[in-house]
C-alpha cells in the first residue's frame, strides 16, 4: 500500500501497473491476515485461494539479490527484442513444411523522465550504504 501510494504522489497511474513478487513475498501476503482478510479481494481470497493484486511471481534467481516485489508502470520500461539468429528448414524430418528456428534477446532500460514508475521493495538488510543518485 505505502508503495502504491508512493507511486501515486509522485503522479504514476494506477492502471496498467505490474506486480513481480519473490515467492517466499508472496507466502507472506497469503499469510498475513491484513492483506488476505481485510483487502478489496477478501472475499475471493477466501473462496479460492486468490492473493489480491499480485501479477506475477517469479523466481527468486530472477530478481537482484534482498529484492521482495517490483512494481513497474507498463510505459516506464522499453523492452527491445532483438533476433540474433533465424533459421529456416524445408520438410526437416517428421514434419512436412516449413520449420523457422530463431534466437532472441532480451533487454530493459528505464529512461530518467519515467524512473518514478518502478518501485523496488528491498529486504532492508541488503540496502546499499550509498543511495544511488540521478548523476
């Protein structure tokens, strides 16, 4: 909630936004009964299991090391794919037709003027001792 409303001062919008948990995070949201008994979902909770308004839970080895959750605005990411490697077979064995194979990567950047759509929650015992400024 104190992340969101955060995002929101800072003139964020509340749509379009994606939540990315740690799975050990989110046995703590199932678990915490201020989240599952008295939220917007409690109900649904309840019935099925359903944890509010987490997206996506990753695993731990996809985020950076002390990491808990990742809010990020849509629009404050760009996401370039690039394909490396195309590969294409006519009638390879067991398959009639064409067969493409291709290889793509994966990047993100976060430009200065959007950085305010991304919230990172860290475990406080692996916060840097410097702040990381905008030089």
């Amino acid at each position: 909630m104190l992340a969101s409303a955060a995002m929101v001062d800072k003139k964020v919008p509340i749509t379009d936004r994606v939540v990315f948990v740690t799975p050990l995070y989110y046995t703590y949201l199932k678990l915490d009964k201020r989240f599952t008994s008295y939220g917007d979902k409690a109900q649904e909770i309840a019935t099925n299991g359903a944890v509010g308004l987490v997206d996506v839970v990753a695993p731990t080895d996809y985020f950076p090391e002390g990491v808990n959750y990742i809010i990020i605005y849509k629009t404050a990411l760009l996401l370039p794919l690039k394909l490396s490697e195309y590969l294409q077979h006519e009638n390879p064995q067991g398959l009639s037709g064409w067969l493409c194979e291709g290889r793509i990567y994966f990047d993100a950047f976060v430009l200065k003027n959007k950085k305010d759509g991304i919230f990172v929650s860290v475990n406080s015992s692996y916060v840097a001792d410097e702040a990381v400024t905008d030089e």
